[in-house]
C-alpha cells in the first residue's frame, strides 16, 4: 500500500492524507506520488 510508506517515513502528516485521497481515487496516482514524496 503506497500511504504505508509515506505513513513509516513522515507520520500522520499531510503527506499521508494526500497519498491516501490519491490511492483512494486511484491505485496509480498513489504509488506515484507516495514514490515522489519519498525519494524527494
């Protein structure tokens, strides 16, 4: 699950509720920016 790992490596911050909205709209959209968010 791509908010996992944004979860593990920023806690329950934005970047979580974001990634989580994207992977709910989408599978895609959240793998792609849980993959942004983490190797930025």
């Amino acid at each position: 699950l791509p908010p996992l790992g944004v979860f593990f490596k920023f806690g329950c911050g934005v970047e979580f509720w974001i990634c989580l909205i994207l992977t709910f709209l989408g599978y895609l959209p959240g793998i792609i920016y849980a993959v942004w968010v983490i190797t930025k």
